[in-house]
C-alpha cells in the first residue's frame, strides 16, 4: 500500500489522467483487501484508505487550481474527519469559502466534485462560509456533529482555527443542550431497531449497540471536554484502563465486520443481511458444517453489541451527572491517579477502585 501511495504522489498536474487515478484506486481498494484477508490490522486499513483519499483530493484540488485562492479551505468532517473510511465509506467534505466565490472559482469547484463523481467516490459535500456553517449547524444537528470532526486538508490555517473556535464556542451547541440532543437522537435511533440489538439482520453501525453507539461517547466527551480519542477519556475518570481496552477491542472487531460486509457488497450497506452473512462469515475465518460458521460469527456480533450497550449506557449516566454538576465539577482538584478532591469531599477518579485494592 505504501508503493500504492508513493505512485499516485508522483502524479503531475500535466499527467492528470482521470482513468489513470480510477486503475491506481482500483489497485489501492484490491491491496487493501488482500490486506485484510491476510490479517492485516483493520485500523491501519482503515486509517490508510483515509491518508490515501487524503492524497487524491488535494491532487484534484491542486489540479483545477483551487489552492490559488487563499480564502478557500478543503476540510474533511463525519467520518471522514475522524479518519475512519470503510471501502464504502461516506466521503464527507466542506468547501469552505471566506467570502463570495467569483465565476472562475465556482466552475472549478464544480469540475473538482464531478472528477470525485467520476472516480465512483461517494462524497456528501457543501460549500459554506462561516455564517453559513454556525447558521446551518445550530439548526442540525447531524451538521454541528460534523463540524465537531472537521480536519483540515488543504488551506489557511488561520481561517480554519476561526471555524473551530465557532465551532467549540459556548454559544454553538452548549454542552447541556448538546448532551440532551445527542441522548434523544441515540434514543430514536434504537426505538427504530425496538430496542433490541438482537435483530436477524442487524446494522453494524446503527443497531443499538454498533458503532453509533461509541461515537456518541467520543462526541459528549469530546464537546465536553475536549477530549480526541476514547483513551484520553480514562483521564477524567471516566473509564478505566480496563473499560478502555474493552471499548476499543469492540470498535475493532465491529471495523472487522464491516470491513469485510464492505469488500463483499458493490453499494454501501451496513446492515448485515441474511444473504451476506456467509460470506461475510467465510472472509472472517468462521468455520463449520453447514450455518455453523454463521451462527459462531453472529455469537460474537451479539456479544459485541452487549458489552458496547453495557458501556454506552454506563457512560451517559456518568456523563449526566458530570453535566448536571458543572459547577461543581470545575473545582475537582487532582489528588492522584485514584482519588480526587471536590469542595469537601474525596472521591475516586475510576469506577472500580474499591475492586482493586487488596484485602488486609
């Protein structure tokens, strides 16, 4: 893959050749699949596919000469800013623009999002100004989110900092309001499953207990505080080292299950349907006579979604009282990695400090 990357790099703007970057992305999408098959880790996979499609955009955006313009920034957001792309992953883009975009820089931009049409990507894109992204975000939800995750391909540094102070300031989404929302949305989201993760053909990523169920935990901690990843979470007490790697070996092997559904199907699903389970079980090494291989696979997968649910549900509660309890929070005084001290009060900073200590 590392050979895949250097070729496409080496690309000029007089060899732009559309059919030639669809075969390098033909190759790169068949690498990475042999990749998997042969166990590779699926977080490099899926951290290689974002660094690769970071590469080809800003060859398309360097190409029809947007870099030209000082005032128009590519940003990554969703998933796509979190730098986790499936083989059929969603390609989520903002076009930032400071101000009015002239005739010239519009038919650009309009020839750079028809050559990702033409590589058969998938991208959901919008071009907004700042106004534009504070107005739209503080009326949607699923946007403010995705602003949330914006990372910065190609432009000024400085006007994308003014985006993320907006975005991170106490006026856009304020961290009760935001909480509120996001526990709501999680509740309709799982009502439209009844309730129950254990669905014949169940969705990796939005059953209760597949990955929406984790990002929401990474995005209330995120707004909250600050936080980029599920570990720096156990530094405010909120998950233990243990709780963290459990976590994290959930998302793993849900990435594992989705990744090989995505190299089986030709149009993006996530939901594990009868007719895919056994090949999906096949390329995931579930062996047996007859549905054993699929049964075995499906123990694993309603295992999964439990323990993320047991987590998920956990989290919220503490996440609760922590936002309830602002003031009072923001005076907590850091005594050691297991205690912490709040106005009068000593507590612990992990939930199963009592389990640890020894016995007389």
């Amino acid at each position: 893959m590392n050979n895949l990357l250097l070729t496409f790099n080496k690309l000029t703007h007089e060899q732009f050749n559309i059919v030639e970057l669809k075969h390098q992305l033909s190759e790169f999408g068949e690498a990475q699949k042999e990749a998997f098959i042969t166990h590779v880790s699926v977080n490099d996979l899926v951290y290689k596919r974002s660094q690769y499609i970071d590469e080809l955009l800003k060859h398309l955006w360097t190409h029809f000469r947007l870099h030209h313009n000082p005032n128009l920034l590519l940003i990554a957001v969703g998933g796509y800013g979190r730098r986790e792309l499936h083989p059929l992953s969603d390609i989520d883009l903002l076009i930032f623009r400071k101000n009015e975009l002239n005739k010239q820089d519009e038919s650009r931009i309009s020839k750079f999002i028809a050559s990702v049409w033409d590589l058969k990507l998938k991208i959901g894109h919008s071009v907004r100004t700042l106004s534009e992204c504070v107005n739209v975000g503080l009326n949607n939800l699923t946007v403010a989110t995705n602003l949330q995750e914006a990372r910065l391909l190609y432009g000024s540094e400085s006007i994308f900092y003014q985006l993320k102070n907006c975005i991170y300031s106490e006026q856009f989404w304020p961290i009760s309001k935001f909480f509120k929302a996001k526990v709501q949305e999680q509740h309709d989201r799982h009502a439209r499953y009844h309730n129950t993760a254990y669905n014949l053909e169940p969705d990796i990523k939005s059953s209760p207990g597949g990955l929406r169920d984790i990002h929401i935990i990474s995005w209330i901690a995120n707004r909250h505080f600050g936080t980029t990843s599920l570990r720096e979470m156990s530094k405010y007490g909120f998950l233990t080292d243990a709780e963290c790697l459990e976590l994290d070996e959930c998302q793993t092997m849900l990435w594992r299950i989705r990744f090989a559904l995505h190299i089986e199907l030709r149009r993006y699903d996530d939901r594990l349907r009868f007719s895919h389970q056994s090949s999906v079980a096949d390329t995931l090494e579930y062996k047996g006579k007859g549905n054993h291989g699929i049964e075995l696979m499906m123990e694993d997968f309603f295992d999964i979604f439990g323990r993320v649910l047991e987590l998920n549900k956990m989290l919220i509660h503490l996440f609760a009282q922590v936002i309830e309890d602002e003031p009072n929070y923001k005076n907590i005084e850091v005594i050691s990695g297991d205690l912490q001290r709040r106005e009068r009060q000593i507590k612990t900073r992990k939930l199963t400090f009592f389990k640890c200590v020894p016995p007389l």
